[in-house]
C-alpha cells in the first residue's frame, strides 16, 4: 500500500492536492484533519466533587455492605 502525505491551506472551502504520476489512474481514499499546528478547542476539566453527597440516604455503611453482600450471595447458585 502507498501513501502519500502532504500539508495544503483550504483557500475557499477547497484544497487542491498534486498527487505524483504512480497514482494515475487509481482510486485513492482522502481524509481530511486539522494540521496539528491548529490550535485544539480545549476540554473542559470534569468536577466531580459537585457530586459529593448529593445521594444523602440516611442508610450506614455497614448496612449497604450488607445488602450488597445479600445481592452478590444471589449470584452464587447451582447451575
């Protein structure tokens, strides 16, 4: 398989590549990317803390490992 690479400036919405003589006449795939000089739109950081104890139950720990418990003892049965 060839490949050929090359950088081009979309001048109008087209780019126009030179692609060399040993692809006439062949079907070629193009993609498309933003140089990597183009700056990237950065990511917002993710806050998870503005989630801390939004799930106030009321229940205790040990409670919870117990149903837990309960609810992965179901998973264990004879097949």
């Amino acid at each position: 398989m060839q490949a050929y690479r090359t950088h081009a400036k979309v001048e109008e919405g087209q780019v126009v590549v030179q692609l060399p003589k040993t692809f006439a006449g062949t079907e070629v795939e193009v993609i498309i990317l933003p140089s990597e000089s183009t700056p990237a739109i950065p990511k917002a950081k993710k806050n998870m803390s503005k989630y801390r104890g939004v799930l106030k139950t009321g229940i205790s720990r040990e409670t919870i490992d117990k149903q837990l418990q309960s609810l992965r003892d179901e998973w264990e049965r004879p097949i």
